[in-house]
C-alpha cells in the first residue's frame, strides 16, 4: 500500500475501496465514532467526503459495509454525557453503547438512531 502524507493525499491519487474504508475506520476508532462529513472533510490526511460519497454513496453506506452503527456525532456525544457509569474512565467500547442504546430504542419503538 502506498501511504502519501498531508495534503497531497487528496489530489491526483486514486485510491482503492480497500485503501477508503481502512481510513475511514482508521478515523472512527480514532474518534471513538464514525466522522462526520465535516470531520472527513477538515482533515488533511482523509480523502475528500465527495470522494467517499462516490465510490460508496455516502457515509451510511460505508458504515453499513463496515458494519459501525451510523451513529451522528451529537448523539454518540449525548450517550458518553448520560453514561450512568463515569464516561472518563468507564473503558467501554463507545461503539458498543451505541450498538445497545439503538437495541432499546427499536425494542421501544422509538426513533431509530440510525
């Protein structure tokens, strides 16, 4: 794999559905959740959104093939807040919470998350 660094990585260089998804998920670990469009786009090191947005059709796509639940970033901030455990040292998969909370609210039929 080539690794291109900076801002160089978004121009000229076609990058394979391989290559997208491990940095997409590279950055979804890295912040705990998905990114989103605004975070994909201000970071230097990802390709453009509209990049993801062609090749997989956007970012619920690619969560889908990933298998991460599209969890927008207000919400997944909002779950860490209402966290019955101390959300600063609970050391659990954000991921996970994520995961149960949207059990509970199919199993209520409520809004889904996703």
């Amino acid at each position: 794999m080539i690794i291109i660094t900076g801002k160089n990585r978004r121009t000229g260089y076609r990058f394979t559905n391989n290559q997208l998804q491990d940095f997409f998920k590279g950055k979804a670990l890295k912040l705990k959740r998905p990114p989103s469009k605004r975070e994909i786009d201000a970071d230097p090191e990802l390709p453009s959104y509209s990049t993801y947005l062609r090749r997989f059709g956007g970012k619920s796509n690619i969560c889908n093939i990933l298998q991460i639940d599209n969890i927008p970033a207000d919400i997944h901030r909002q779950l860490c807040q209402d966290c019955t455990l101390n959300p600063t040292s609970c050391n659990q998969d954000p991921f996970d919470c994520a995961s149960e909370a949207n059990l509970y609210y199919r199993s209520t039929n409520s809004r889904k998350l996703i």
